[in-house]
C-alpha cells in the first residue's frame, strides 16, 4: 500500500509530525501556565503571610500598650488613695472634701511644669453623684499659673470643685478647657481659702508642699480627657460619662472611693 500510495504515506507523516509538534507546544504552553500560576499562588500566600505576620504584631503591640495603661492607671489611682488619706488628716479639709462635688487629685505634680506649655500632668477626677462617689475618670492637663516659690519643689495637689459650675466643663463635650478666671470661675488656694472675702470659691486648690500656691491668681488650662487611660482602666470603650454615672465600674477603684467623705453640704 505504501508504494501503491506514495504521496499519501507522505502526507500522513507530514500530518503526524504537525500534531505531535501541536502537542508537544500545547503541554509546554500548560506546564509553564502551570508554573506561572504556582508562582502567582507562592507569591500571594508569601503577601498573606506577611500580612497576618505584620497584624499579629500590631495586635500585640495594641494589646502591650492597653495594658501598659492600665497598669498607669491603676498607679494612679493607688496613689490617689495616699493623697485623700494625706487630706483626711486636716479636718477643716475633710469637711470641703464632704462639702465637695468633685476632686481632681494630681499624685505627682513633679511632672507638671509650672507656667509652662505643653502636657503639664495628670490626675484622676471623681464627681460625686446622690452623696456617692463615682469612679476615677482620667484627664490630662497642660499648664497651672502659680505663683510658685523659688525653691519650692512640687508634690501632690487636689483642686476641690466647689460648685455645678467648677464640675460643668468635666461633664460636657468639651475637651480642651480651664479652670480658672477667664472660664468665669473663683479659683483659691486652701492656705489663702479663709480670707477669701468674694463669696464661695468655685475651685479650692490644695499642695501637701507648703508654698507651692503662693501666688493669689491660680489657674489650670489644657483639661483633655484621657481616652485611651480611660478605656484600658475599665476594659473598654468607657466615656467620662458612663463612668461618671457608674454604668462602667472597676473593683480596684473602691478603696479610692470608699476613702472620700460622702456628704455634701447644701450650696
């Protein structure tokens, strides 16, 4: 048949040959698709891993820090605690921390810097609400106009608030604000208190360090709430305001609160 049929044998081969090279170009073409799409695969699942790597990390920063600020927080509050039990001793004090609405207590003001700008210090506020305590919000100050004595080294203080108009600001939105005569407010000091002779003071401000409020004009500026304090004490999301109303609450707060006299005189 073969060479009754020459030009068809030929053909036939010709044919064959074409199909085998096709073949062989269409699995070259897959193997590398294959290889192109393995690559493709590798290079994605390095990306994702390098991604869930880079999340970790940043979640266990968040969390390093969340607790880094409850610790400070709890310091805080701890050493609150020292400084209401420093007041308690003076007994006319007692009686305007019981008269009181709120007490924003600084434990270190060796932090603070005196007529100077920038972040001042940080404190602890409780408000008192149907003769009980709240917890302790955290807030950070900016600046206190003082008087200050050449000398005198600086310790821990409490401003007293006396009036609804002293604790406003706390309880509002705001969160940049002052306590002193520019917001409308009578600012004194404890040891200058019993010759103030222009109605009740709305801020009562005390220092275990004598002199350190020499000056007869004192005032706070650059109040700013403390968030991130705030929600890392109480484990979450906690507004001053819930706070405040006792809606969030932290067990390791209550020697604070239970130390502060309760009643409240009628002003």
């Amino acid at each position: 048949m073969n060479s009754k049929y020459p030009r068809y044998t030929v053909l036939a081969a010709a044919i064959g040959g074409l199909l085998a090279s096709s073949f062989a170009t269409a699995n070259e073409e897959t193997t590398r698709e294959r290889q192109t799409m393995q690559e493709r695969q590798d290079r994605q699942d390095r990306q994702n891993t390098s991604r869930q790597g880079m999340d970790t990390e940043d979640r266990q920063t968040a969390r390093s820090e969340t607790q880094r600020d409850a610790r400070d927080g709890q310091e805080q509050v701890n050493e609150a605690l020292k400084v209401v039990k420093q007041m308690k001793k003076d007994p006319k004090l007692t009686d305007l921390l019981q008269q009181a609405q709120g007490v924003y207590i600084v434990p270190d003001f060796g932090r603070a810097a005196m007529g100077v700008g920038g972040r001042g210090g940080e404190g602890v506020l409780l408000l008192k609400r149907n003769g009980e305590w709240s917890g302790p919000a955290f807030y950070n100050f900016g600046r206190v106009s003082a008087g200050l004595q050449a000398g005198v080294d600086a310790g821990s203080i409490a401003m007293l608030l006396m009036t609804q108009d002293a604790v406003q600001p706390f309880t509002s939105q705001k969160n940049n604000f002052s306590l002193d005569a520019t917001a409308g407010l009578t600012v004194v000091n404890y040891a200058a208190q019993g010759r103030a002779t222009a109605g009740e003071p709305d801020v009562i401000t005390w220092s275990d360090t004598e002199g350190l409020f020499a000056g007869a004009s004192i005032g706070v500026s650059g109040f700013t709430r403390d968030e991130d304090e705030n929600r890392a004490y109480y484990k979450k999301q906690a507004t001053t305001q819930q706070i405040f109303s006792g809606n969030v609450k932290n067990p390791h707060a209550d020697a604070l609160k239970d130390a502060l006299p309760t009643r409240t005189a009628q002003r």
